[in-house]
C-alpha cells in the first residue's frame, strides 16, 4: 500500500515537474515558429501582410517609402521577428500589434518566405565533398571561419545555411559584388610608410580605423599614418572568379555543404551569429 502510494506520489512529481519544466521553457523561448514551412500559414501570413504591412514595406517586402526591406534574410531567431511584430520597434515608424499569437506567427512564416532560409529543402549535392573543397581547392577558409577552423577575414559560415536561402548564398558565390553585406565593405590602405593591403574596416573614429587584413589580422591603424584609403564600395574584398574554378558537379556539392551549416545555436534557436 505504502509502496504504491510512494510510487504514485513519486510518479506524479516527476510528471508535474517535467511538465512544469517544458511549459516554462516554452514561455521563456518560443524561439521556433510553429507554423514554419507551413504552406497555408505561409499564404495566410501573405494576406495579413499586404493588408497591414505593405503601406510601409511594400507589396512583396521589397520596401516602401517608410519602411525598410524584408527580403534580405537577414533574420535571426522566429522569436525576434514575432516580438518585432507584436511589439513594434521603439523610436521608429514600425507599430505594435494586436494580432492574436497564430496570425503573428503566420505573418513570421510568411517573412521568412521572403528570401531568408528555412523554408526550402535541402540543397542537392554531396556535402562531405563540399566540405573538402572549401577547406581544399576553393581555399573558402583563407577567408572564412566554420565552426572555429579558417580565418576571420570574411563573415563566419556557421550558421549560413539556417540564415540565408540557397539562391543568396549561390548568389554570393557566383557575384560577389552583386550585394556586398554592410559589416563586411572593403577598404585599399596605403599607409604612409607605403606599405599598401587590403582589408575589412571593422570600426572607425574620428582618429583611427580599426581593418582586419588578409591574414585575419585585426590592425588598428593611426588616421595619421593613413596616406590614401579607398573604400571599395561596389566591390566585395570576395573574389568573383572562385567559381569559375569549380566544375558544376563541385560548385553544388559546395552549396550542399554550406546549407547543412547550421550551427547547434541556429538548431536550438534559429540564431545567426553575426560577427
Ligand atoms: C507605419 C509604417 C510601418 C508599418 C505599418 C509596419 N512597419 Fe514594420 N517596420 C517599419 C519601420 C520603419 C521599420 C524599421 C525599424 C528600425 O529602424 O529598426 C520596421 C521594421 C520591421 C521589421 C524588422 C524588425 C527588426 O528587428 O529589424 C519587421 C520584421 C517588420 N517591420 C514587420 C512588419 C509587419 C509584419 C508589419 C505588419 C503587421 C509591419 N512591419 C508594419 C515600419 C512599418
Ligand atoms: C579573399 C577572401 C575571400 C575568399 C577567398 C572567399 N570569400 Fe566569401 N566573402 C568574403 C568577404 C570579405 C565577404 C563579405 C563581403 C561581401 O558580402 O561580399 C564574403 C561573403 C561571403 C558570403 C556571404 C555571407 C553571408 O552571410 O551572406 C558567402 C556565402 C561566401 N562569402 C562564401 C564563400 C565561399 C563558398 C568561398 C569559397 C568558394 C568564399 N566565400 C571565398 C571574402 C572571401
């Protein structure tokens, strides 16, 4: 008797506390949307958006007058574009909502549609030969970084394939130049010593530019010491014939290796590390 009563009173705490412990997670971090990929949600999310957004961002997400493009698929976790949306962004033009938690949701499927990733499947292609090749032939880790192995002179990849869709990163590869991300524009140096290199300005005062070079050395440098810098502003530091080295067979094995990147954080929370 005393015995099943123990049991019962034990089974019954672990049941209330796990389920005590997953409801408080959940409300703590509603990080996953859980209409992601959802086709009807998506379209749904469509419908509440030209109704109530595109005044400001436009038709398609594109951007209007007032509001700022959406498509870029720069996002982070669903739960930020969820609290973006309910509660606005302060000192802006972009309002809080009232909208009931599924319609917020559906609008976070229908903007993560919009050209950020999640929404397709996987690339085709092999991954694991991907993989030597970009730390192999297209020397990609001369300038990029993957879980903690190449060099930080370009933006990490960790996590590209949970933050960008396949078509932007095929983009990235194929034309550097066609949009070169704002942390990342290059800069050609020429110090007063005359020594002359390239590199990414990561900061910048009145006084002094701080770059990482080629090697991935960060430099801070003295403006005064600076005789010219040119800021390449049409010109990603990336250079734009890499794929031409690639057969297709390798150029897709690559992107399938870039879109298995998606680093634990992103598996738990759909975070991109941004540098
Ligand atoms: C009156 C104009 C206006 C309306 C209406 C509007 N927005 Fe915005 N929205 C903005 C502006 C301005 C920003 C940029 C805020 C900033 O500078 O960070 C913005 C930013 C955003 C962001 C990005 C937030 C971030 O973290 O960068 C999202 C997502 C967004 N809006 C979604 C929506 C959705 C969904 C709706 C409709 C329910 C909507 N907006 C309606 C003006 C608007
Ligand atoms: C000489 C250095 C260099 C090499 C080599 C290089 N990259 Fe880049 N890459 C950059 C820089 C700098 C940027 C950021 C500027 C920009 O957006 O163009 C960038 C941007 C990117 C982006 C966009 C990242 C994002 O978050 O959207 C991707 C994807 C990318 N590179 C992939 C590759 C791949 C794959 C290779 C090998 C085939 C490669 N890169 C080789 C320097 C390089």
């Amino acid at each position: 008797m005393l015995r099943t009563g123990l049991g019962l009173c034990l089974a019954l705490g672990l049941a209330w506390c796990c389920a005590a412990g997953f409801d408080e997670k959940d409300k703590k971090d509603p990080v996953r949307n859980p209409l992601a990929r959802n086709p009807a949600a998506i379209e749904a999310g469509g419908e509440l958006f030209r109704a109530r957004c595109s005044f400001c961002h436009g038709l398609d997400g594109k951007g209007g007058g007032r509001g700022p493009n959406l498509t870029s698929g720069e996002w982070g976790k669903d739960s930020d574009i969820f609290s973006a949306i309910r509660k606005g962004v302060p000192g802006t033009q972009m309002p809080p909502n009232d909208l009931p938690d599924a319609e917020t949701w559906q609008l976070v499927a229908f903007i993560r549609s919009l050209g950020g990733a999640g929404d397709q499947p996987p690339v085709a292609g092999d991954p694991k030969r991907g993989e030597e090749i970009f730390f192999g032939k297209a020397r990609c880790a001369s300038c990029h970084m993957i879980r903690g192995r190449g060099s930080p002179f370009g933006p990490e990849l960790s996590n590209v394939g949970a933050a960008r869709s396949a078509a932007k990163i095929r983009q990235s590869i194929l034309e550097p130049s066609a949009e070169i991300l704002s942390d990342w524009a290059g800069a050609r140096v020429e110090l007063r010593s005359g020594e002359k290199f390239d590199g990414v300005i990561r900061n910048e005062d009145n006084f002094s530019v701080q770059l990482v070079d080629r090697q991935g050395r960060f430099r801070l440098l003295d403006k005064r010491k600076i005789a010219r810098l040119t800021r390449l502003e049409k010109e990603s530091l990336m250079p734009g014939d890499i794929a031409g080295t690639l057969s297709p067979d390798e150029l897709q094995d690559l992107l399938a290796f870039l879109d298995r990147q998606r680093s634990s954080e992103a598996n738990a929370g759909n975070e991109y590390s941004r540098p």
